[in-house]
C-alpha cells in the first residue's frame, strides 16, 4: 500500500509523477535515518549527511509531511 502524499500549494504535477517522486522522499527519508545511525559510529563521512539533508530539504518544497 502506498502512502497518500500531498502536494504543497503551487506545486504542479500529475499523479504518476508526484508517485515517483514520492518513492524518492521515501527512498530519502530511508537514507536520512541510515545516515544519522552510522554517523554515530562514525562509518559515513559527513558530506553524506549534507547532501541527505539538501535532498530532504528539496522534498519539503514539494511535498507536506
């Protein structure tokens, strides 16, 4: 079952776009969480969780969470 995402106001895409993005947020958020565990053993470099981070912060443009 997929989850139900909400375009932000002003945000213009059809709906088997706005799916595949959304598999991308998903996809962004697995690695958000991944990335902050291992930077706490210290197995990923930090540029990891910069560029996690531009990538979540591009996704809050587009969608509501």
């Amino acid at each position: 079952m997929a989850a139900k995402w909400t375009l932000r106001e002003g945000v213009k895409m059809d709906d088997v776009t706005a799916g595949e993005v959304a598999k991308i947020a998903c996809a962004l958020k697995s690695l958000s969480a991944y990335t902050s565990l291992a930077m706490e053993s210290e197995d990923a470099p930090e540029d990891l969780q910069v560029i996690v981070d531009e990538g979540l912060d591009a996704m809050t443009r587009i969608f509501v969470w």
